[in-house]
C-alpha cells in the first residue's frame, strides 16, 4: 500500500476543505434518508410478518344484516364436531373507546382454562393468575397501554364506562409486552366476566370463534363446510387476512417507493452533475500531476482514494444518523407517513431490524456510484496529453 | 542523446484554427549538453521542449531519446521515462499552491513510493541548496515568486534526473534572481546533466557555459 499517495489523496481532501465538507454533507444527507425509508419499511415489515403467523387460521363470526353480531357459545360444541377440527376457541374482544386520550383499547377476554390462540396470550396467562384477577376486579394491560393511561391520571386502575352509563372500575395488576409493538401497544387482557360486564353481553355470546385444524391444507375444506352448516356466519380464513394485511402494507410501500426514487433520483442527479466534468482547477492539477511523470492509474488511485474517503464517511455518517432518527427518535414525520397519522390507535416503537441485506444494498448503491462519478471524469482528462491539460 | 527527427507539430489540426508549431525541425542534443533556445513568443520554443519531455506527441517525425522512440511510446511508458529522466522547470513553475513546500517537491516521487527517510534527507538537501529549508512547511501560495521558483527547481531535481528542462525560467523573476537561478543552472551542468532551456532573457544567450543557442522563428530553425 502506497501510503504516500493516501496522505495525497486526503491533503487533497483537506486542501479543497469547504467543498469536500459540503460533498460529505450532501451525501450524508441522501444516504441518510434512503436508509431511513429502508430502515422504518423493514421494521413494518417486521412487525407485519409476525402478525402474520400470529393469526388463527379460520375465524367464524356471526352476521346479521351483513354486519358482524355476537356468535352464540352452543356453536364451539357444533364446530368441535366437524372432521379435523382440533379446538374451538370462543373469543370475547372488542375495542373501547377511551375519549380523554382519542384512542381505542383492544379489550380481549381470557379465561385461564381455555386454550389460547395466541402464543404471547398463553405466556401472559402462565404468568397471571386469572382467577386472582377475576376476584379483584384487575387487568393486565400492554406497554402502550399503560402510557395512554398514565398521561391520563390513571396511574393503577381505570374506570370503563358500561352500555348502561354505569362505571366499572378495574385495577392494574400488571403490564405487557406482545411479541409486536403493534400487539402489545393497545391491548387491555382481564377475565372473559369482566370483558361481557362491560361491553354489556350476555354470558351465552362471545365475539367470534377461532378454530385450529390438524392438517392446514384442509383450512378451505372445513371453511366451506362451516359455511354450509351456519349460513348466517362469515367464515374468515388465514390467508384471507393476510391478503388484507398486505394489501395494506402494500399501499405503505407503495409511498416507499415513491419517496425511496426520489431520494434515489436526487443522489444520482448530484452524480451525473458530478460525472459531467471536473473544475478548471482540478485538470490543472492532473495535468501537473501528469507532467511530473504520474501514469494514468496513479492518478486515478488517487482519485479512487479521495472518492472513497468521502463516500465512506458519508456513508457511515448516514447510516448512524439514520438508525438514531428511526430507533431512538421514532422517525418524527416519516413515520407517519408510513404508518399513518391516527390517534386511534396508541403510538408504537419500530422494532429494531439491522439486516446485512439492507446496508449491501444502500452500499452498493451509492458508494460504487460515486466513486464511478470521480473517477470517470478524471479518466478522461488524464487521458489527454499533459500538455493540452494545462494549457 | 537526444534526437528531434523531422518533427512537425499542428495544433487543432482540420479545423478552421489550425496552427502549425513545429516545421519538419531536425535537432540532436548531446548528453551533458547545455542548450538555449531563444525566439519570440509564439516561435514553437516551449513546444518543443513538451515533446522533448514527451508531455505532447508530434504530428509528424519522432523523438528519440537515449535509443527510445519516446513519441510513439504509449501514454504511460511516457509518464515513467519522465518521472525517471526528465526534470521539467515550467514558465508559470506549475507547483500546487494549496500544498506545503515539502509536499509540493516530493509529489514526482509519490507513485514510486519511496523509502519515507531517505526522501526526506534527499528534501532537505534540496532545500539547503536552494536557501529555502525555512520554508519547509510553508504553504506554496504564501511564499514570493523567486521562492515559488527554487521550490519548482528543487521539485525538477527530486527524481535526480539526467534531463532538465526549463521554459523561460527567469520571465517572473528579478535580475538578482535571474543571476541565483543562472549559478543554479551552472552547478546542474557541472553534474553532466543535459540542460534545455527555452528563453527570450539576453542574459542567457552569452553565457560562457551554455553550448549552444538555437533560434526558433515561426516553427522553424533559423539560427544554431
């Protein structure tokens, strides 16, 4: 390693300071917002994926007037019946609307002897004494939950309002995290009684039933089966929900897009200006550098130096700036563009995801570009006769 | 040995501005040699010299130097045999003026990437020789003109070559440092260099040491 011509290639760096300076700082910047836009989709994505498996795989609810209605609980017994059925769970959810903050609760129903159809539910149930909770009038919320409540006065209980204007006042007993901030963010967990109490039903209706089958290749099988059988119902599959979680995140991505191609058109204009030519000043100096007996590739070794100091910078820069705005700031105003700006549904943390994949491709597209940028032009006045260079 | 062979130079040649620089010129230089070559500006002078240091091709004929076809040697053949042989002092002494005096002469070595101590004593040497090792780290732009000039001198002479070339070396400088820059020329001939410099100064045409003075006249020799 030539370490006389680095030493060149970074006095040439320092010697061009306000320019260098303003290159890394612009470069910064666009490396900065491709990565914030690679950085908040993955962890949508990410969330979006575990969400996914978490789904049950058929979902039957009752219909009325092409609205949703409480299903009767006789209809678990029925379905246990039907052929590679393997459990029939009744769930009793629905969402309350806590008006001081403007946002919805998802207040979901458990009872310690069901089995649950959420992997992060049984835990939680392992964890918790139901029937402790059921005696005590107690509940265990989600993180963001508790958040909402907190900001709200309501440091250890909170007071639901009943159909029949009637307040019910349940405790805190402890907090949650779900496997997806998405999950664990508005989700309120308290004793099948205590959720009926509330929203006023009657304890022979549950929400909806969610069935789990033996052998998933017969999940359309059985859903038209359950079809025939209860033609009042909607019998919801797995990838029925999965074509409307994506359809949503696809929409998402979609703005993705649109805003990663204009950074990404922005940064290879301010290539292209850069490609286009080289100052007077510098041919000057690369015809000196020529005329003092520099071959062509010593020139261009140093100019790959020099390019490759200020991408790299740049580049890192970038990333560090990125992961601090979308990690630890939350991605103020970015991320409501990808997620939306609601109030219904409390704030939630975007997961952490680092994926090599991710920064290869943000380094391989910019870095190689840039540097093609310098060198190309360089190439073609180092090409000439020194002669013609300086005149 | 050097042999300029029938050399024609057209510069923007086919196009409405051509200009003719050089006239089918025949020329040899002998190693050791100290040669002046004078005429007015536009005479084709410090054309020459560029193809005498391969820094430009002819149009026609060759340059040959030491039994090398040097014009017709491909482009970075003729970057090495310059960094090897040829110390080249131009009129505007071409020095980068945003690098420190060090710098500046050590950048003909830089490629080769030399033994760091060594180039170092060989620096301030030069430095020494040219009354300006106290400048060491000035930067280029903040130093006078006949400064400027020693450092571009010191710079021709880092890759201790056996060819120096100048081009109107003395056009910016004062008469008290035209006479320094002449002692420095004399001490370089006294080494066995061969020495070509391209001038209209008078004082060069009488000098006792010079060889030879060649006139130069619209692309064409009129005078040896």
């Amino acid at each position: 390693m030539n370490h006389f011509l680095i030493g060149f290639s970074i006095s040439s760096l320092l010697r061009r300071g306000s320019k260098s300076f303003f290159t890394i700082f612009i470069f910064t910047i666009l490396i900065f917002l491709l990565s914030s836009i690679l950085f908040i989709s993955n962890s949508i994505k990410e969330e979006l994926f575990i969400t996914l498996k978490s789904l049950p795989q058929i979902t039957v609810q009752k219909l009325q007037a092409g609205r949703h209605k409480n299903i009767e609980i006789s209809k678990v017994d029925e379905l246990l019946k039907l052929n590679g059925v393997q459990s029939a769970i009744p769930r009793v959810w629905g969402y309350y609307y806590f008006e001081r903050a403007g946002v919805n609760f998802s207040v979901v129903g458990i009872d310690s002897f069901d089995k649950q159809y959420k992997k992060s539910f049984q835990q939680i149930v392992k964890d918790t004494d139901f029937d402790e909770l059921s005696k005590n009038n107690t509940m265990v919320v989600g993180v963001g939950v508790k958040r909402v409540l907190e900001e709200n006065y309501y440091k250890d209980f909170f007071n639901f309002v009943k159909p029949n204007g009637e307040l019910k006042k349940i405790k805190i007993a402890s907090t949650f995290k779900g496997s997806t901030s998405l999950e664990s963010n508005d989700i309120i967990l308290m004793p099948k009684d205590l959720v009926l109490e509330i929203f006023g039903m009657s304890k022979d209706e549950v929400t909806d039933i969610v069935l789990e089958v033996a052998n998933p290749k017969e999940i359309q099988t059985i859903s038209k089966k359950i079809k025939n059988l209860f033609p009042d119902t909607r019998v919801i599959n797995n990838s029925d929900l999965r074509v409307s979680y994506q359809n949503i995140f696809d929409y998402k991505s979609g703005m993705f897009l649109a805003l990663f191609i204009v950074s990404a058109f922005t940064f290879f204009m301010i290539v292209y200006d850069k490609a286009s030519g080289l100052s007077s000043e510098e041919k000057r100096e690369i015809g000196i550098l020529k005329a003092l007996g520099w071959k062509i590739d010593d020139i261009l070794k140093s100019k790959f130096f020099e390019a490759f100091i200020v991408s790299f910078i740049s580049f890192l820069s970038g990333i560090i700036l990125s992961l601090f705005f979308v990690y630890t700031l939350q991605a103020p105003i970015l991320r409501d563009i990808f997620i939306g700006y609601s109030r219904l549904k409390p704030d939630f943390d975007l997961p952490f995801i680092l994926d090599f994949q991710t920064l290869s491709l943000l380094f391989f597209l910019t870095i190689p570009l840039y540097i093609a940028a310098i060198i190309i032009p360089s190439w073609r006045v180092a090409s000439m006769n020194a002669d013609e260079v300086m005149r | 040995m050097i042999e300029c062979k029938n050399i024609t130079k057209i510069f923007n040649q086919n196009r409405p501005d051509e200009q003719s620089a050089l006239k089918d010129i025949s020329l040899s230089f002998a190693k050791g040699e100290f040669i002046v070559l004078k005429g007015a500006s536009g005479s084709g002078k410090s054309t020459l010299l560029a193809l005498i240091a391969a820094l430009s091709k002819p149009t026609l004929g060759e340059v040959i130097v030491d039994g090398k076809r040097i014009s017709k040697m491909p482009d970075n053949f003729t970057a090495l045999f310059r960094r090897e042989n040829i110390g080249f002092i131009f009129q505007k002494y071409n020095l980068i003026p945003t690098l420190s005096t060090y710098d500046n002469i050590i950048v003909p070595m830089i490629p080769s990437n030399p033994d760091e101590k060594e180039l170092d004593k060989q620096v301030d040497k030069l430095l020494e020789m040219f009354f300006i090792t106290d400048k060491k780290n000035a930067i280029i732009k903040n130093l006078s003109g006949g400064e400027q000039q020693r450092v571009a001198i010191a710079r021709a002479l880092i890759n201790n070559p056996s060819i120096i070339i100048a081009d109107e070396p003395t056009a910016n400088l004062d008469a008290k440092l035209s006479l320094d820059f002449i002692d420095i020329i004399k001490k370089l001939k006294s080494e066995n260099r061969t020495i070509i410099i391209a001038t209209h100064d008078p004082l060069f045409f009488d000098l006792p040491f010079v060889d030879r003075v060649i006139e130069l006249k619209n692309g064409e020799i009129v005078c040896f």
